[in-house]
C-alpha cells in the first residue's frame, strides 16, 4: 500500500505542477500514469514541438517543458508509478480513497487530484489479423527499456515524431532497425527526418517507403512480417515489431467511479476548486470541464494552484494555510535543501 497524501492520477505538465504546489504546502504527493514516462502528450506525442504561450517562455519545447517542470519538483521528492492505469476506487469509512491500479497496486489517500489529460492513452493498433496474439511476443507499442532490443532486429512503423527519434536511438542499439512508411513523407521535426535519411545513408536504417505491415508471422514468437510495397508482397524477418501508430485518449475506468461526465470530460466546480460532486477527489487541466473551460497548459497549472489549496484543508482541517510569496518565504524541498532570494543588507551610509 502507497500512502501519500495526494495521489495525482495523471504525469502531463498539469499533474507535475500540482506536486509544486502541494509542497509549498508541505503536502507529499505519488503519481499514477499509464504512459511509462511522465510528460503525458507533450512527451508521448510532440516533444519536440514548440510550445508558445507558456508564461515566461516566449517559446519552449515540450519535452523541455517537462523536463523543467521535473527539475522544479525534484525538491519535493514525489513517488511514480508508471505503465499502470488507475482502476478502481473505494472510499473509506473516513472519508480517504483507496485506489486500485491494472496491476494491483495499491494507493491511499485522503484526495484524489485526477489530471490525466484527455484520460488515459490506448496505442493505436494497427489493423492486423492475430496481432494480439504477438503483443509480449515481439509485438510492442511503447518503449521502456531500449536495451531489451540490444542485437535484435527491429522493425518500426510509423511517420511521426517517435517513430522517426525511436529508429534514430535504435540505430546505435538493435543490429538492424527497418523503418516502414506508408507514404514517402514524414511528419516528423525536420532535424530527425535529416537524421534517419542520414543514417539510411549510412547503412544504419532501413528505409522502406511507401509500404504497410499486413502480416505477422511466427510460432511463440514474431519472426517476420508480410509486407505489402508499392503493390508487391514481400518478408521481411525480424525480432521486434513496434507499430507507432499515436495513441488514442480515453476516459477509462475513471468513466465509472461515479463522477459526473459531460462530453468524455469530468464537470467540477470551478468557482471554488475544482472539485468533483465526490468531495476529496478533484479534476485538474484537460480531463475536466466546465462553463468557459479553455484546454491550455497554464489554466491547467492555475487549476492545480487551487486545487492543492482545498486538498490542505481537508488534509488540516481547522487549519488555516497564511499564503506567503516564495520570494519572501522561499521554498524549503523535502530533500533538506532550501531556495531563497538574498536577503537585503542594513548598512548605515557615513
């Protein structure tokens, strides 16, 4: 059992500011996330797009976006629980939550601060007869430890970022990596689409353009794939296939935990906090909805601000929280370390 006092279901930049907030409130935070890295869409999706309305940031690309919002929460030393999606949820007779995750594990805490973006991500599977049967038998739709490619031969589909910076990385990992496009354009950042046509010319990719995957073959154990290119069907034998397809946005279980939806979105109340008509358990950036709602990464951040000021209070209750500006306070991390401004020197002038 994971014991925490906010248990932010969702890693996106929205769930990662809430962990700021709650620790300048001396609130502990875990972090529930079916994606297996946190970042939600900004690392999965597009993290080498920029970004441009991020306060301060006159542009900003989303993967840095991420990797800054994780430097600024390190201080607070927040736990992560990632490749697993929230399931099920109990309340306790005082009132706290108990939630239960696909795999099992277990997580407790007096609130619940939803911020799984559009909800949970699903890949996108491409349209293959038996291609359940090869998923953990060579078949895989993300990517956790590249080394367990080392030496084998991989075959990549896809024409977007990650299919393009996964061939990229593999190149100097698997024996062999085959990048397969059904068009000859990708739709990637130009730095990487010079850089696969590099490494093709290099021998260290295989290009095969415009062509689909229509066939996996093997016993126990993908061995090959059909391929179908410019109308002639051919094999190409592999270890590894990994369809890159994007991912598809769900609302999930989190769809029958009693929440009040509208339009695949959970409605709160955003005139205070942003609670759900469950009280503990709020919705923060763009699973929620209500009247004037806008899906940017600053409301997000804004929601979380608040949220992590009613969670206080049901977390202390009777105790007032007396807000201070951290350039007065300054900001005192969970790991012993303490971030302040300098402070004036009295000096008399003779």
């Amino acid at each position: 059992m994971i014991k925490t006092d906010i248990l932010i279901i969702g890693a996106g930049p929205t769930g990662l500011f809430a962990v700021f907030e709650a620790g300048l409130l001396k609130l502990k935070c875990h972090i529930l996330d079916a994606l297996p890295q946190p970042g939600g869409q900004l690392s999965e999706l597009y993290p080498k797009k920029p970004i441009y309305d991020i306060p301060g940031f006159p542009e900003v690309l989303a993967g840095d976006l991420v990797d800054g919002l994780m430097e600024q929460i390190k201080q607070f030393e927040p736990g992560f629980t990632l490749g697993e999606r929230a399931e099920t949820i109990d309340k306790q007779e005082d009132g706290s939550f108990i939630v239960t995750s696909n795999k099992g594990t277990k997580f407790h805490a007096p609130v619940i601060a939803i911020a799984g973006g559009l909800g949970s991500f699903e890949p996108r599977k491409p349209l293959i007869e038996d291609i359940e049967f090869y998923e953990d038998k060579g078949v895989k739709y993300f990517i956790k430890n590249p080394e367990k490619f080392r030496d084998k031969r991989v075959v990549i589909a896809g024409g977007g970022d990650s299919a393009l910076d996964w061939s990229i990385f593999l190149a100097n990992v698997a024996s062999e990596v085959t990048l397969i496009h059904r068009r000859n354009e990708f739709r990637g950042a130009l730095d990487s689409v010079e850089k696969v046509q590099e490494l093709k010319s290099a021998g260290k990719i295989k290009l095969v353009t415009p062509a689909e995957v229509i066939g996996i073959n093997g016993a126990e154990h993908v061995e090959s794939l059909d391929i179908e290119e410019n109308g002639a069907h051919r094999k190409i034998e592999c270890d590894y296939f990994i369809p890159l397809f994007g991912l598809t946005p769900k609302l999930g279980p989190i769809g029958d935990w009693g929440l009040e939806i509208e339009k695949n979105a959970i409605k709160v109340n955003n005139a205070l906090d942003y609670q759900t008509n469950i009280p503990g358990i709020f919705a923060i950036g763009d699973i929620n909805t209500y009247p004037g709602k806008l899906k940017l990464i600053l409301c997000g951040f804004h929601e979380a601000t608040l949220m992590c000021q009613a969670a206080y209070g049901i977390i202390n209750p009777g105790k007032k929280y007396v807000l201070k500006y951290t350039t007065v306070s300054g900001v005192d991390g969970f790991d012993g370390t303490r971030k302040e401004a300098p402070k004036a020197v009295v000096k008399a002038i003779v």
